[in-house]
C-alpha cells in the first residue's frame, strides 16, 4: 500500500529525470565527443573528459572479478527495497533522496546491460589530487544518501532523558 501517492509519483519523476540526465550525458560522451576513440579533453585546470569502463563497484572496487550480471541484479534487488521503501515515504526529502538513487542505479544497470562496465568519464583533479571518473548516476545515489542521511538525523526520534 502506497502512504502518499503523491510523494511515490514525485520520487519515481525524480528518478525518471535522473536517468534520462545520465544517459543523455553517457550519449554525448560516448557518440557525440568520441571518448571511446580519442585521448582525454583538458576542459579546465582541474576538469577533465576521460572515458573510463568501470567493471567493478564504486571507485573501481572489485574491477577484476568482471560480475557484471552480478551487478546488475544486486543494483535491481536495491532499486526493489528502495521501492517499497518508498511506498511508505512521509516527507520530501526522502523522496527526493530516493529517486536520486534509483534513478542512478538504474543508469548504471543499462550501462553494464548494454556494455558490461558502467562508462565513467567526468574527471576532477586539484593540487595533485585525483578523484576517481564518475558519472551523472554516481552523483544522483551519492547525494541521494547524503540527502537520506540528513532526513534520518533531522526526523530522527527524540530520546526522553
């Protein structure tokens, strides 16, 4: 049973909107700029477009195992229980922190559908510092947790001294 049709509706939107980014960037990467066949792009001092197959979990955790069917169905068993948690959502931000997640989860499911690695291409570095390629569907489930972390701490029950 669904507690806010309304808020369920908006999560899935939230969701929808974050794949359709994901995989429109993933388009332009790959079909548009070519990254798949050319060298890194210098776009600033610090940002870089490099296309990188991450076979593995999050910062390439796990690349050598190759499991993407593995992957893919843990990511669709996450995306069920984020499902029926959201059934049961009472407030804004943990509708908006759960479609971030499912709507990247689901990209990168169609990453390793379509390709068996998920394609990571945007590149941030500053003084020495090198943060791994990732993605608009890295970024939607990373703030989508931060977003749910806040919700829980902020909606957190009050302990009576």
């Amino acid at each position: 049973m669904i507690a806010n049709k309304k808020y369920f509706c908006a999560s899935l939107l939230i969701a929808a909107v974050t794949l359709l980014l994901d995989q429109a960037s993933k388009w332009w990467a790959l079909d548009v700029v070519g990254l798949a066949s050319r060298p890194p792009i210098e776009v600033t001092g610090f940002f870089n477009l490099v296309l990188v197959w991450n076979h593995g979990i999050s910062f390439g955790m796990l690349s050598g195992h190759r499991l993407p069917l593995v992957l893919i169905a843990l990511a669709l068993v996450i995306v069920a229980v984020l499902l029926k948690w959201l059934a049961s959502a009472h407030n804004r931000l943990m509708v908006a922190g759960i479609g971030l997640v499912i709507g990247g989860a689901l990209g990168n499911v169609i990453d390793r559908a379509r390709f068996g690695a998920v394609a990571d291409f945007l590149d941030f570095h500053l003084y020495g510092m090198h943060w791994p390629a990732f993605n608009i569907a890295d970024s939607a489930i990373f703030m989508g947790v931060v977003v749910l972390c806040i919700e829980s701490i902020m909606h957190a029950p009050k302990k009576r001294s």
